[in-house]
C-alpha cells in the first residue's frame, strides 16, 4: 500500500511500536510526536484516510488490551529530542567562529567583558565557562532541551554579560528568554537579515552600536578543524532585557 511506506505511517507505527515497549498495565502515558498527522489522528481517535484509521484502530485494541490510557503530545522537530541522533551534527548555523572572527569582533567592544558563553560545548566556547546542551567540563550550567535554554530566566543575569552565538534557529526564544530576563545582558552574535520576524525585537533589545561583520570576515571552525567561510554576513550588538533598557539613562537605547 502507497499509503503505508509514507513518513506519517512510519511516525504512526513507531508511536504504537514505543508504547508495545512498555510492558505495562493499568497506567497512564504521555507521548510526545513531533507528526502532526499523528498528533491529530490519536488526538481525534481517527481521521479520513482508511490506513491511518486501521493504525487508530490497532492503537485502540492495544490501549484496551494493556489497559492503558495515553495523552498525545506535539512538539516541534527542533526540539524534540528523540531526533537528535539522526540530525546532521555539524551546520554552519551551529559553527563555532574563528578566533579571528571573535576578535575582530571583541575590537568593536572593547568596554566588554564576557563571562560565560550562553551556547556551547567544549569545543565552541569562546569563554572559560559556559552553558552547554548536556554535561561538559566546565560547564557553569546545563540545558537539556532548545526551548528550555535556562531552567530559571531570573538567574540570567547571575551570568551577564554573556557571549551569545545562538544555532540560528533559536534566535526568536533567545530573544524572548533575554528580554523577559530582568538584569541580563549579552554580546549576541546573529546573520545580518533584517527581513528575519524577530528584527524587530533585536532593534528594540540593542543599546549602543552594533558592529558588522563582512561576509569575507567570517571565518568559521569545520568538524575536522578545518576552516569554512561563512555564507552569510554577522551583525553583533549588546541586547539587554527591555527592563534593562527601559531603566536605563537616556539615549542609550538605540533607534532605528
């Protein structure tokens, strides 16, 4: 059946293979997909498609026969992280920069001193301490989960200011984590788009000057050690909590 080799039958097979790995009775599941097609046929109990009812159904019998009640879940792709063993490792958006890269730009700021590195690993880090995705060495704190990038937003700025060169996916909750953040404050390392949604709150967020870096000054480290240059140009402006920059003295947010 053409239906059955699709990815959504797959998602739908592998939710009813996960829970079959519970050997489990009289219990309650949470299960988190990130297919919508499985999200809202279990949601619904059902859909118009005659296979993924037979899954629904296949679902229900085995639900019934454990004695099992569930909860489906949707969460995004990026952050799921049950995919993180098939996702690509290395991505230029996830790159560590060139020590000539972050010192051309540490040039431009030169009244900042950077404490620790919002986002890395040891291999990334532009600070002696940093917050990494999972245990490091020396890892001042740990995230496990994209969306959760501080367990607490209020102890941000316990490390401000803060080196921040973000997977450029995650720049919109950066932003967001930053701005409701009382007290924090970081040097953020972005592409240079300002058709991007979240330019606008990037305006609002930055005090002082910014500083760009050229599309030909983007030196970026490869997997091998080897070096890449960047196919998009840098912009790097201090962005502070719109507390912060609300309390501040006059003229020192800067307009666009």
């Amino acid at each position: 059946h053409p239906t059955a080799a699709h990815i959504n039958a797959k998602e739908f097979q592998a939710t009813i293979k996960a829970i079959e790995a519970f050997i489990l009775t009289d219990q309650h599941l949470d299960v988190y997909t990130d297919n919508t097609t499985v999200y809202h046929y279990i949601r619904k109990w059902g859909g118009r498609l005659p296979h993924y009812q037979q899954l629904v159904r296949q679902l229900w019998d085995l639900l019934q026969e454990r004695r099992v009640t569930i909860t489906i879940h949707w969460v995004a792709s990026e952050f799921n992280p049950a995919d993180l063993p098939s996702r690509e490792r290395w991505s230029l958006s996830r790159a560590a920069l060139h020590e000539s890269t972050v010192e051309w730009i540490m040039k431009g700021f030169p009244q900042l001193s950077c404490v620790v590195d919002w986002m890395a690993c040891c291999d990334t880090t532009q600070c002696p301490r940093y917050i990494a995705e999972g245990p490091q060495p020396r890892a001042r704190g740990v995230t496990l989960m994209a969306e959760d990038i501080f367990s607490q937003g209020d102890n941000l700025h316990r490390f401000s200011p803060g080196w921040c060169n973000p997977p450029w996916h995650l720049i919109p909750q950066v932003l967001r984590l930053i701005a409701h953040s009382p007290g924090a404050r970081a040097l953020l390392v972005c592409p240079d788009m300002p058709g991007k949604p979240w330019w606008p709150l990037f305006n609002s967020m930055t005090v002082g000057r910014r500083r760009r870096v050229p599309r030909h000054q983007v030196l970026l480290v490869g997997p091998e050690g080897n070096l890449v240059e960047g196919r998009a140009s840098l912009i790097c402006a201090v962005v502070c909590s719109t507390a912060t920059v609300s309390e501040g003295p006059p003229g020192k947010r800067r307009k666009r």
